[in-house]
C-alpha cells in the first residue's frame, strides 16, 4: 500500500519546494512533493530545447543573484555559480557614430573612458559611482534579514539607518531618484532596467521600486553570476539533497484541491488520491492555491516578459566595434533608454506591441560552455538568453502564435540595428516563451514570473508577526515565489517556510 500521510505534503517540485521539503526533512519530517508536470525544477530547469543540438539550455531562469550562501552551505549543495567580469554593454549611436557604454563589474579604466564618451564632463559617472555605493551599503545590511522573521517597516529601517536611500528606494517612485540623479537617457535606462525585469510598470510606479530593490540585494551585493552548467543544475541538487534527506518526491501529481481540519491539512489529487499530512506547503502561486481551496485569489500584475533561448553558430559583430566576446559576456541592452521603456509601456498598456521591444540579453557559454556538447564547443557555437520587456500577456490572448511571431521580429529589430550582419545570418536555432506559454508550461499566472506581484521584504507594522509565508489557515503555508521575500531563484521561500513549519510543529 503506498504512503498516503506524511507530516509535510508540499504541492509543486520548483526549486523552493525542494528547499523547504530538504530543510524539512533534515529535522526529521517525513515529506512528500507532489509535482503536476513530468519533470520537477519548474522555473529553474534546463533542457535540451532543439532535439538536433546537444545543448542544455536553462529555459526559463537564467541568472543567479539571490540565492543566499547560507542556503548552499545548509543543504551542503554542490552548486556553483561563476562571476562575469562585464557588469552590461549598451550600443548607441550618436551624430552618425556607433557607440557603446561599457560597465564592467569592477571599476576600471574603459568604464570611465566609456562614461568619458558619454559625458565629458565626468558627472554622469560621478553620480553612478554615488548612487551604487550607497545602494551597496543598504544592501549589505539588508541581505542578511531575508532569512529571518520578517521585521516591520519601522524596525527595519531603524536597523538599516539610511534614511536618505530607504526615503528614495522605498517611499517614492524609483523614477524619481533615476532623474533627478542622472542626466543621460541611455545611463537612465541601464539603471531602470532593474526595475522592470518581469514587472509590468512604469518607472513612477512602487512596483518598480520593489522589484529594483530584490535586484540590487542579493548576498549583500546584488551581484548576477552564471549558473555552472545551467540553472537546471540547481534542481538536481536540490533533488540529491532531499532525497538523500529522506523526501519523497512524485511528479505526473497534479493536486486539485486542499482542504483543512483543526488537526490536519488534505491534498486531492487529478486520479482522486488523497494524501493527509499535518502541513501543506504551496510551491504553486498564492493565485493556484485560492482555486484548490476555492478561496478568492489575490490581485497581481501580469506576466509582461518574452523569453527568446537562441543557439548561435558564432556571436555577431557589432557596428560599435566592441569584440563580441565582451559585449555579450555581460548583460547587452538594446532600446533600453529610460525614455523608449516609458513609451513602450505606455503603448503596451493600451494594446500595442512595439516595432522595436526592449531587450537584453548574455551569452552563458562565454562564462560556462558546459551546457554545449564538445562537438558544439568545438564548432564554436554560443547561447543567447534573450529576455524582452513590456509585453503583457494580453497582448498574447488573441493569437499567441500570431504575436509570438512579430514579438520576435520586434526583438530581434531591436538587436540587428547594433549589429553588423543580421543575428539571422549566425542563428542556429530559437525558441520563444510567451506569458502564455510560461503558463501553460509550468503554472506561472499569466506568466508572471513572480507568481504574483513582489512585496517589499517587511510586514506593516501593525501586521502580525511571522515569516511572511503565512496564510488564512493555520495548516497551509506558501513556501513559492508568491511569499513576501519570494521571487526569483533564492530559496528564501522554501527556507522561511520550512522555519514557520518547524516552529508550528513545536507549538502543535
Ligand atoms: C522566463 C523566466 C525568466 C526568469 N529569469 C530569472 C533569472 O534569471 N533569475 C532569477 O532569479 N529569477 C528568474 N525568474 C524567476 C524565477 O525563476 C521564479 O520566480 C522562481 O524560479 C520560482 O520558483 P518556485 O520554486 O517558487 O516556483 P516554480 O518554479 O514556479 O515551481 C512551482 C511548481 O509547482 C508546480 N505546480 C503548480 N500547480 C500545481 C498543482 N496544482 N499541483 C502540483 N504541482 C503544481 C509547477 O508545475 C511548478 O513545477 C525567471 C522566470 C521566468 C519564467
């Protein structure tokens, strides 16, 4: 007969499931993971996307920044993550001349040439050297709180002490700040960029300030390092780990509902099992889980994202001059001034795909080449992780395929204005990831690759305390990137949740 109780069931195999079923399990309790999908991983996978190319690419996920090392060192994982020594390239053109602003991750003398180019007057890079050294003493302090109970708003910025950064970061929109700090439109949109990966807003709107914060304050530097051997490395991990701890993981498990006595929490399967534990974690959005529990699902954004996963036979020269080597080992912007980001929104907001998207993009095999055969390696071919902005999943709902198409050319108008040749003449293969298709593949809400709206990591101070994992019911808590502090491939989720449960469980 098979095990139909355990003491933690966790709906969803993502990668925070897989935390929380690991911390969990290394205390002692017996869990089980139930997954929808054939595979576990969720967001975080790798896969060989082209069946004729032996290249493993991270599908969805693609750069690392919050994932605390405390995590790795708890769960004694065997993951790495590689630094770039390019922080971002963007390409522009000036009185007929093609040129490009070079940031590397540690200052040095081409940055402040490029900067130099940009504004004689030194100026602009005065004020991105001010701006980034106060944002990385706001976030060497911050970091360490986002694995512990969640302070309130005025405890934690009474710890953090900075009232000048908290005022402009956390109490009015980031726009304001990138203005009035910053002269240049192509500098201002380099800094926005941060503010609008995965968040469907303008550079006026709190959200954007919320999803800038979680960019800059990963392990207390906000640093993006490259998954070794792409992002679905982490999975299998996590997968060594919690099984070796004893978890037991089933995937083709899609729960359909989950209910809940004084004494214990169900999960309904598709096939009509039941499976009771004392706890149930939700991997799956807090939106996913107000369906299984019939309750009503929380307001969020949408998805407003286009993943593009290109394989190249050979990077592509740029009109700049720039050796391809540098300007894509780092993040590459292309029509990502700060003013286009406000018109594409404005124009996305009413129903209209851009001509030319927003887009960034990095070369993983520069880093790691790993994920291709040696054949490939040898052959000199290259990834490109293309990530376009401002493309809200309604755009998609009339005809996904139709708009997936112009997407593309939208796209890939956007990064042939830079280049010498056309990205066509070098591409080997590519795929795009709609909103929609997110959805459908792996459950994201509309795509939103949050699960929903990200939250600043604080409670009110009049909310109750707790590990902002929390539900309406004492039995069920969300251990996904839909918990305050989730988001992105972190962990953090799945390691507060586990904390919430085990403390539960003394008290139960
Ligand atoms: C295109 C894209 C690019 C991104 N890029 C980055 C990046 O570079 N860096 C970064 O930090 N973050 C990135 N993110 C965000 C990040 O990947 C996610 O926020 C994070 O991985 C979410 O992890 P999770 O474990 O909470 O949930 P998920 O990965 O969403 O996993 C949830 C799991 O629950 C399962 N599930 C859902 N409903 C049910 C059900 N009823 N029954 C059983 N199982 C169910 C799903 O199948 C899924 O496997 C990106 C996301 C996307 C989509």
């Amino acid at each position: 007969m098979p095990q139909n109780t355990y003491d933690v069931t966790i709906v969803g195999g993502g990668h925070n499931g897989l935390v929380a079923a690991a911390y969990l399990a290394k205390a002692g309790k017996s869990v089980l993971i139930l997954e929808a999908n054939s595979e576990i991983g969720g967001a975080t996978t790798s896969v060989r996307a082209f069946a004729e190319y032996d290249a493993m690419l991270s599908r969805y996920s693609y750069l690392v920044s919050l994932l605390p090392d405390q995590i790795i060192s708890d769960l004694g994982l065997n993951f790495q993550c590689l630094s770039r020594k390019i922080s971002s390239y963007t390409p522009y053109s000036r009185d007929g001349r093609d040129l490009g602003l070079y940031v590397a991750r540690q200052w040095d003398q081409e940055t402040a040439d490029s900067f130099n180019q940009i504004d004689p007057t030194g100026a602009e890079w005065q004020a991105w050297q001010s701006f980034y050294n106060e944002l990385a003493v706001f976030a060497e302090k911050i970091a360490p709180t986002m694995l512990m109970p969640l302070q309130s708003r005025s405890e934690l910025k009474a710890m953090i002490n900075m009232p000048e950064v908290w005022d402009y970061l956390m109490e009015r929109p980031i726009g304001e700040v990138i203005q009035s700090r910053f002269k240049n439109d192509i500098v201002r949109g380099v800094i926005l960029t941060d503010a609008l990966v995965g968040t469907f807003a303008s550079a006026f709107e709190m959200q954007a300030n919320i999803c800038f914060l979680y960019h800059l304050i990963g392990n207390g530097t906000g640093e993006w390092k490259v998954p070794y051997g792409g992002m679905g490395a982490l999975v299998k991990e996590l997968e060594r780990v919690a099984i070796a701890a004893g978890v037991t993981i089933k995937v083709n498990s899609r729960v359909t509902s989950v209910t809940t006595t004084d004494s214990k929490a169900t999960a309904l399967l598709e096939d009509g099992t039941e499976i009771s534990a004392q706890y149930i974690l939700s991997n799956a959005a807090p939106q996913t889980l107000a369906k299984l529990r019939g309750t009503t699902p929380p307001q969020s954004l949408e998805g407003a994202q286009m993943k593009i996963n290109i394989l190249l036979k050979a990077l592509p020269k740029l009109k700049s001059g720039i050796e391809p080597r540098l300007a894509f080992a780092g993040t590459f912007h292309a029509n990502e001034s700060f003013s286009t980001f406000e018109a594409v929104f404005a124009d996305a907001k009413i129903g209209k795909l851009a001509d030319k998207l927003p887009i960034e993009m990095y070369c993983h095999t520069l880093t790691d080449p790993s994920i291709l055969s040696s054949e490939l390696q040898d052959a000199g071919y290259q990834t490109l992780t293309l990530f376009g902005f401002h493309t809200p999943a309604a755009l998609f709902e009339a005809d996904n395929e139709d708009t997936k198409a112009r997407a593309l050319k939208a796209a890939l108008a956007s990064l042939n204005e830079l280049l010498v040749e056309p990205i066509e003449t070098v591409m080997a293969a590519v795929e795009v990831k709609s909103p929609l298709d997110i959805e459908a593949e792996i459950g994201l809400p509309k795509g939103n690759i949050f699960h929903k709206d990200l939250s600043f990591p604080f409670r009110e101070d009049a909310q109750r305390p707790g590990w902002g994992v929390e539900t309406d019911d004492p039995r069920i808590f969300i251990c996904g990137a839909g918990a305050i502090r989730g988001g992105g491939v972190s962990g953090i989720p799945g390691h507060n949740a586990a904390m919430a449960v085990l403390a539960a469980f003394q008290i139960d």
